[in-house]
C-alpha cells in the first residue's frame, strides 16, 4: 500500500467515523489540539486501523506522535 492510498483511507475514517471537519485535517495538525482527537476517539481509531490496515497499534508506539503526518509515518512503518 503507498502512501497516497493510506492518507486517503485515514482522511476518509477521520471524516466518516469521527466526524472530523474536513478543514481540520492537514499534514502538520495536531492531533489533539487542532483535531480534537481525544482519549474515547483513540479507542475507535485503534479498532478502525486494525480494519482497515491489518495490525494492532500499540499504545506505546504512539507516545511520539502528535501530528498528522506522524500518523501517517507510522501506519506507513507497519504496513511497509
């Protein structure tokens, strides 16, 4: 999977299944902060990622990443 098709099916969950607005989402937003991503909306992304790519996020794995584009590399990292 490249990385344009993971972008597209994360932007598509992130509007779809989280009801983030559309403008909300760029490369550098905060995932937190600009998004308003929170602690219950993780739990949904863990399940949809699993769905979607093949792998368990491991919480562990996710302490660095704050942005977008941090989300991006790291599903690329797995299923790559």
């Amino acid at each position: 999977m490249n990385r344009q098709e993971i972008e597209t099916k994360v932007k598509a969950f992130l509007i779809d299944d989280l009801e983030i607005d559309e403008n909300k989402i760029f490369d550098d937003a905060k995932l937190k902060e600009d998004m308003g991503i929170d602690s219950l909306d993780f739990v949904d992304i863990v399940v949809i990622v699993e769905k979607n790519f093949g792998f368990k996020i491991k919480p562990e794995e996710m302490v660095g990443v704050t942005t977008l584009r941090q989300f991006y590399d790291y599903i690329d990292s797995k299923v790559n």
